[in-house]
C-alpha cells in the first residue's frame, strides 16, 4: 500500500474514531451510579465500548477508503482479477478478535466474582414479590417488614428473591442491577450503596394487569439513620397502642398501594376503598371485626362485587404475625368509623 493510501484509511478511522467516541461520551446515557457493584459493571460496559468504537473506526476505514478507492467504471463490466486470499491478514482477523473477547471474558469474571462476593457483616433482607406489590424483610430485626428497601450507605446487602405468584424482576438502575424472581427458586444479588438518596425499584418482568404499577423505592441512609429507621419501625409496629401499630402495619406491608385509606393518606385504586369497610360488611352480611379479618387471611372468601377474584394476595394471613394483625384489624376497624 502507498503511503498516501495509509494517510487517507488512517484520517477516515481517526474521523470515524472520534464521532463514535462523542457520541458515547457526550451523552449521558446511563443513571447515576450508586453502588460498588455499578461501578464495577460500568467498567465492563465501557471497556466493551471502547473495543467497539476502535473496531468501528477501522472497519469504517476500511469500507470508505475502498468504496473511493477501488470503485469500477460505470462500463465496467469484466470480472475482478482472481484473488487467493492473504495469510497475514487472515491469520491478524483471527487472533486479534480471539484475544479481545478472551479479555472481555476475563474483565467480566473478575467483576461478577467480586459482586457476588458476600461481606461478613452483610445485611441479608428478603424481598419478597407478589402481583403487584414488594415487600423486604430484615430477619436480623425480628423480621421487620418494610414496603419501601432501606439501605445503610457503604455496607453491602445480600437481597434474597422469592415470589409467591408468576416471575417478576426487581430492577434498580442506579444499582445496575436486574434479577428475575421466580417462583419456587430463591435468587441474589448484592448491592453495596455508595451514595445517599431515594431511587425507584421497578419489576422488570411483564407480571400481569398491574406490572406497570409495580414500583417501590429503595432508601439509601446513613448508617446511623438507618439504625435509627430500625429502631423506629420495630417499636412502631410492637406498639401497645393499635392505632400506632395498625398504621404502621398497613405502611409495612404495602397495602396503600391497591387501597384508599384516608387515615393514612392512602388513594390506591385497585382494591376497595377501605373508608366503606362498615358499608361492605354489612353487603357481606358479616359482622364488621370478622370481615376485615378474614378479608385479610382469605381475600377470595368475599370478594366485593366489581373487584375482581385472586388480586388481593392470599399470604398475607401467614405473612403477618397475629399480634401485628390483630393491630391491623382494630386500626382500620377504627379508620373506617
Ligand atoms: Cu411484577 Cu411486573
């Protein structure tokens, strides 16, 4: 090849190159990072494109400098000169590739290894997804439940998924992090938070009518806050006094979601309106304490008329310890009055 044909295929890569180059770095294309773990798979991401953006920029090279330079006469129509082909060239396409995904292999096992490392003073929490709803459970406070997935910043948490319906995927973009949940299986993932704030969890898995609405958020604090949290949630929901409780286990167990409550401020639509409980246990020919209840531990056992059968789950009977769910009964026993 003449040195001016290098100059020329060298000025279209280093051109291609640099409008690959700014339009991955000039954009912001991805959220806040706000793990350890996303800062790792961040790493893999941009190594991965910037092998991409210099294969790119030779390739396009290559294709412009021939599509100028070898390009026949319009009355050209004899055949190309036979070519057997080019050993080095062949023999450079195949080991360069084989060493850049060989790299990219090795660079990604050293993450996943180092993400799926579990610290020893890890947070275990349990999160458990039900259409249309997530829960975390922290076994370490006397499984204290949570509708939002609270977080001390810099210590890492190992959440272990279970469902109890159809498979779901929790989803934290800040956290880079997706897992399906699926029944019957119990899947992890760990998240070290790196940065104070509020960000959304989403399900990630097409689960049904209310897919779309299955949202929470996870709440990254302080460590002190955070024990502070603890503390307050245990003793919110171990209250002698049932309206404390009551509301503390109707915010817990995520029943604002699907419900209104205006006690507790809640508008969810999904389900009856809990202001109506005296109005629907009288339809139910129930009295109102036994309703509520069982409305609870059985949903499917009355089924108000124009809400639909196996929406409410049914594990919430076995999921709340009584004493919580005798306070629950009395808070919205009360509310409703
Ligand atoms: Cu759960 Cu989509």
């Amino acid at each position: 090849m003449r040195r001016g044909s290098i100059a020329s295929l060298l000025g279209i890569g280093v051109v291609a190159g640099g409008v690959a180059a700014a339009v991955a770095l000039a954009i912001p294309w991805m959220p806040i990072s706000a793990s350890k773990e996303a800062g790792r798979i961040d790493f893999v991401f941009w190594f991965v494109v910037t092998i991409c953006i210099v294969i790119f920029a030779v390739v396009a090279a290559a294709i412009l400098y021939s599509v100028v330079r070898f390009r026949a006469a319009p009355d050209d129509d004899s055949d190309g000169p036979p070519i057997h082909g080019h050993t080095g060239l062949e023999i450079a396409w195949t080991l360069i590739p084989t060493v850049l995904v060989t790299a990219i292999g090795i660079v990604s096992a050293i993450v996943l290894s180092r993400d799926d490392a579990i610290a020893k003073n890890a947070l275990h929490i349990q999160v458990i997804a039900q259409q249309f709803t997530w829960t975390f459970k922290y076994p370490d406070a006397h499984g204290l439940t949570s509708a939002t997935l609270v977080l001390p910043n810099g210590r890492e948490a190992v959440l272990d998924f279970q469902s109890r319906d159809v498979i779901h995927a929790f989803f934290v973009p800040e956290f880079r992090e997706n897992m399906d949940v699926v029944p019957g299986l119990t899947t992890t993932i760990n998240v070290t938070p790196t940065r104070v704030g509020t960000y959304p969890v989403i399900c990630n898995e097409l689960c049904g009518l209310g897919h779309a609405t299955m949202r929470s958020t996870a709440q990254v604090m302080t460590p002190t806050a955070f024990d502070k949290w603890l503390k307050g949630q245990s003793k919110a929901v171990a209250s002698p006094n049932p309206a404390t409780a009551g509301a503390a286990v109707f915010k817990n167990n995520g029943c604002a979601a699907c419900h209104t409550l205006a006690a507790a401020s809640a508008t969810g639509k999904v389900g009856p309106d809990l202001d109506k409980l005296p109005a629907e246990a009288q339809q139910a020919k129930q009295p109102l304490a036994a309703f509520v209840r069982t409305s609870i531990t059985d949903p499917n056992a009355y089924v108000a008329p124009g809400y639909p059968k196996n929406v409410m789950p049914a594990t919430f009977g076995k999921a709340i310890p009584t004493h919580q769910l005798d306070a629950l009964v009395s808070y919205l026993i009360n509310s409703s009055k």
